[in-house]
C-alpha cells in the first residue's frame, strides 16, 4: 500500500522473513533492512525478497541516528539509512538521507569529521581500481584529483532504508579522492564493472540544523561494555564515538578497539611517558578555525620526532601534540614545537602544490621542511589505529607574506597493506598566553609554556637584526643551560621547561651519558587518522 505525506510517498509491506512492517519512504530506494529480524530485503514491484541477513551494526554511539533531520543548502533531509563498513584500521558509517525534493544524499564520517556527497552519474571510464594508489593524480570527470587513499573495505552492517542493496559478501575497493575546490570524490567498486562515484564537500554538524540526535554525544562509552586493559587487567573508560587506539591510564599500554571489543584486544607496551603540560581532559576556550570561541577538551597526547635523513648526524627533533575535541567541530591538534605553539586541522581538500609553494583558501605558502617522523609516545584515545613504529613522510609549509601566521602540513603514511593514506592539514601559530589562559594552567605550567610566547615565523621574510639577537640570545641560554646540565644540575631546565617536559627529560639523559645533544625544527602535524 502507498500513501502520500506531504511531500514523501511511503510503501509499507511485511517482511518476508519475520513478518514485521517495512517502510520505504522513498519511491527510488530499492533495498531496506527490516528492523526486527535484521534481513535485508529487496523492493520488487509491490513484493519483497529477502537476500540476506545484516550483520548487528556496532554501537560506536554516533551522535547521528535513524530520524535525525536538519537542512542541508536550503532543502530539508531525513536520515533513512546507515551503513556501517570496516576497514583494517577500524569502521565509518555512511548515513542515506533523503532531501525533500525526492534527492538521495549520504552524510559520512572523515578524519573525524563529516562530508555530504551526492551521486554523479559517470560519463567516462574511471581507472581500475588496482592501478590507483595514493598521492597519485587521477583524472575523473574532466577534474584532477589527488588520491588520498584506496581501502578494501566490507560492508558491516546495514540499517533502515537504502537506495541499493549492500554488499553482504566478500570485500570491494573504495578509492578516496580530494581537489583542489575542496571537494571529496568516492570511487565504490562493490560493482568493479559499473564503479559508483560521488563528490561531496566537509560540512561541520553545527551548520546542519540537526533534530533528533542521540543525547550527549560527547561523553560515550562502547555499549556501555566493561573493558579492560589486556595488559594489566585495569578499566579503561572510553568516551568518544569515534575512538580506534586508547591508552591504558595505568600501564600506559595502547590497546586497539577498532575491531570492536572482544575477548583479545591487540595492544602494545610503551616506555613511560612525560606527562603533558596541558593534561587531559581539560578544556580550553579557542577559536581555532571555528566562526566562534569554543570549549575544546583534551582527549590525545602525543610526543613525536623526527628521523634524521642519512649524513644528517644523530641529531633528532621532539615535539607534542594535543588532540583536542568539540561534539559538534570535531577534531583540532594543538602542536607545541620549537618554533612555538600553532593548531592543525585535517582538510577535505588538497592545496595546489607547484615544486616548492602550495597555495590554499587565498593564501600561497613556502616549502619549509621535508622529513620522516614517527610517533614516541601517546596518552588519551586517538580517532584513528595507532601502530607501533609507524612511519610518516611529513611536508611543512609556512605562509607568505601578510599570510606568515598560517601553516599548512602534508602526511602520507605507509599502511599495514603498502598502500597507506595522505591527509593535509592546515591551521595557525598561537600565542602560548592565549593557550595558558584558555586552560586555566597554574604559574608553574604556563611558565613553561612561555617559552614559545612568541614563535617564530618562517618563510622568505627573514628575521631582521632583532630577531637575529634574540635567538642568539636564546641560543646561548640554551647552551648555558646544556652546559649546567652535563655539570649535573638540570634545575634551571626543569623549572624554565617544566617537570613533564622533553627538554628536562634529555637533560637527565644527557647527564646519565654525560654527553649532551639538541633538536633543530619542529614539526607541524596533520594528524593521523583514516576516512573509510
């Protein structure tokens, strides 16, 4: 039976397995899942076929459900459907809305963030999906795209109303693209003879006029599920929807939840690690990119170095990192360097990139550094799967000009299959007042933070005389203080830098080995993490 309300047409019939009602609400969708028995069903004129049973959908407490509507562009939708498909490093959810004016959507997770694509029909042939790989330029559509990676993927669960029946066996290849307009393009071969292609763009959840979202999505746990650490046997608390790696607050052990929580949790032990000097769980009023301030909490720490290239010498970098998190803004990292403190952001897009400058959203930037890094040291939970060792091939860019405050960053890692993913970032310096203020630290702490009161800019505008005696001013203080630290006294540094800091904690070791050693730059993140 069909029956018109207002501008949706809804088709009710029983499902074929269990007898319970289906609803389609949509005259396209082709494909649902019947909320009782789980089977996955096929519209057949006035009939229904049952293909399958869908698998129980993970609760990673999605601030997103089944009826939640807002407006998107100016035209109002209804999340229908879900699909929730995983991957080696964990699962995303891909939401099926439906736009008043009868136009299917999919609302889906990125980096922790979100991206609103819509179908586009395909003219021309697409590359197989064997010979993409990422950081490789494609052209699609009469546009050039940069692969940011390409994912085997299934399909996990399925959920509600859909405009095509899922994929319930076996794996298939999405390939994720990024353009310079700040687009994002899928390429789903779960058909490889007739691929699928959708092009979309970021979209922050505060701009959607969201409804009917699950009360407090900023404080979660995985089904309300005891978990304990499989290394020492404590609780771990897990509170983000979207968490794939958490830290054992006890053994400091990183457990991997992003194959869900089951009786063997791959995890790995870690050295002891400095405790940050803004501490987690704290919250920090910040503006941060967003049209207004707002109340960032810290959920990550990281301590991260450089890995010198050869003939570079021993010489290595340290620098931290701080993930901060907004229920509805998603992700933003706070990067304290040697250069100062900035923020970070994961873009949708990609900037132009020709030799040594990069230009992005108005602004051109310079080539700084070029360098490989890994990841030390981590506290707290982390959107994405963190490995041990990992490699990251990292490109930092400084801006020019009137734009010298902006930063912009490229990684591109390896993955466990060779193929890996590339992500760009970009944000600001910051002033380490504003930071201190922003969290509340006490004297001691933002004492320590003052050493990067006022960070230097990089590019082509040089230093000037002034700037020039500052950092030989700095330069020798430091030396003094190496000095005083091989004579086996780190005081000064501990209380200049801080108890937690790296700078105290080499001195030690400097001391122990009664030799000494210095970094030269710091880094500028983008992140980890995986779209899909």
């Amino acid at each position: 039976m069909a029956e018109g309300v207002g501008a949706w047409r809804a088709y009710r019939a029983a499902c074929p397995n269990c007898g319970g009602t289906v609803e389609f609400r949509s005259a396209a969708s082709a494909s649902a899942v019947c909320s009782f028995c789980r089977s996955t069903l096929v519209r057949e004129g006035d009939a229904l076929r049952r293909i399958g049973e869908s698998a129980e959908l993970f609760d990673d407490h999605s601030p997103l459900q089944l009826g939640a509507s807002g407006v998107f562009q100016g035209e109002a939708f209804t999340l229908l459907g879900r699909l929730q498909l995983a991957y080696a490093d964990g699962r995303w959810n891909e939401w099926h809305a439906l736009f008043a004016n009868g136009r299917s959507g999919w609302l889906s997770e990125d980096n922790g963030a979100y991206v609103f694509a819509f179908e586009a029909p395909l003219k021309d042939r697409v590359p197989q999906a064997a010979t993409l790989f990422p950081g490789q330029r494609a052209q699609i559509e009469g546009l050039a795209w940069d692969v940011a990676s390409v994912t085997s993927a299934t399909v996990q669960a399925a959920q509600g109303e859909l405009p095509w029946p899922p994929t319930l066996a076996g794996s298939f290849l999405i390939a994720d693209l990024r353009n310079s307009r700040n687009e994002v393009g899928t390429l789903d071969y779960s058909d490889p003879a007739q691929p699928r292609w959708s092009v979309g763009r970021g979209v922050r959840l505060a701009d959607l006029a969201l409804r009917g979202l699950r009360d407090g999505p900023s404080e979660k746990t995985l089904a309300g599920r005891s978990i304990e650490c499989p290394s020492c046997g404590a609780s771990l608390e897990i509170r983000l929807d979207s968490t794939q790696s958490v830290t054992c607050g006890q053994c400091k052990a990183v457990v991997d939840v992003s194959q869900g929580v089951g009786a063997d949790l791959a995890h790995f032990a870690q050295n002891a690690v400095t405790e940050p000097q803004i501490p987690l769980g704290s919250v920090g009023t910040l503006q941060l990119g967003a049209p207004k301030s707002l109340p960032w909490q810290v959920v990550g720490y990281l301590e991260r170095c450089d890995l010198p290239a050869p003939g570079d010498g021993d010489e290595q970098t340290f620098w931290r990192e701080y993930l901060l998190f907004h229920p509805t803004e998603g992700f933003v990292f706070l990067v304290d360097s040697e250069d100062g403190w900035s923020w970070a952001k994961p873009l949708t897009g990609v900037p132009v990139v020709q030799g040594d400058t990069a230009a992005w959203a108005g602004a051109r930037y310079q080539q700084r550094w070029a360098y490989r890094a890994k990841t030390v040291h981590v506290l707290g939970e982390f959107y994405w799967r963190i490995r041990r060792e990992e490699l990251v091939q990292v490109t930092d860019y400084d801006g020019e000009g009137a734009n010298r405050h902006k930063r912009l960053g490229r990684e591109q890692t390896a993955g466990p299959d060779g193929n890996g993913e590339v992500t760009w970032s970009a944000g600001e310096v910051l002033d380490a007042q504003v930071i201190a203020k922003a969290f509340g630290l006490d004297p001691q702490r933002s004492t320590a933070l003052q050493r990067d009161a006022a960070p230097v800019a990089g590019g082509k505008g040089g230093l000037g005389c002034a700037g020039v005696l500052i950092l030989l001013v700095l330069l020798l203080f430091v030396v003094l203080l190496i000095s005083r630290c091989s004579a086996d006294n780190c005081d000064q540094i501990r209380s200049t830098f801080g108890p937690a800091s790296l700078e105290y904690q080499q001195c030690l070791n400097n001391r122990s080995r009664s030799s000494s050693s210095g970094g030269s730059f710091g880094g500028f993140s983008s992140g980890g993490g995986g779209h899909k």
